[in-house]
C-alpha cells in the first residue's frame, strides 16, 4: 500500500487534488495531522465526486469518520472549509 498526501495539512479553505480510481478498483482517502493534534469534533471535510457538471457531494470526512474507502470508476476531491485550530491534511493510500 502506498499513501500520499492530497491535501497539505492547514485550516485555510482548499481543495485536494484529484484522485481517479479505475473501475473495479478502490482507494483508501482520509485525514491526517502532521503533529500529534487531537481531532476537533467540529473539522469536516467533504469528498465530491467529478461529473460533467457540479460536482456530487458523496461523503464527510470528520473525526468521527475519518478514512472511507471509494470505489471505481469515478474521479473524486476533498473540500476543506476555513476553520479555526490545529491544521489538517487529507491523504489517499493505494
């Protein structure tokens, strides 16, 4: 399994970069503080999937839900929204 990170850890509103899962394939996307942080209950970061138009809202990312397994084919990113505290990350693994 390889991880990478997809989203730098911070608290500014950003978008990670895309990750595309072949059909029949899976990828492992979560979150990730690069210090030893707690999680605040209140950090949610959301993952789209790509269509050809808006993007789909398809599950959050939170610290009581913080990996999900996506399955292909589909090209997804995760959204963070502005917050105030410790800095946060979103990572993948394949």
């Amino acid at each position: 399994m390889t991880q990478a990170s997809i989203l730098a850890p911070g608290n500014a509103a950003a978008t990670s970069s895309d990750v595309v899962v072949p059909a029949g394939e899976t990828v492992t996307v979560g979150l990730y503080s690069a210090t030893a942080d707690a999680f605040p209950n209140s950090i949610q970061m959301y993952i789209y999937q790509a269509t050809p138009g808006a993007d789909n809202l398809v599950s959050t990312l939170g610290n009581y839900n913080r990996s999900t397994v996506l399955v292909g084919p589909g090209t997804f990113r995760i959204k963070r929204t502005a917050y105030t505290g410790p800095a946060f990350g979103a990572f993948s693994e394949v």
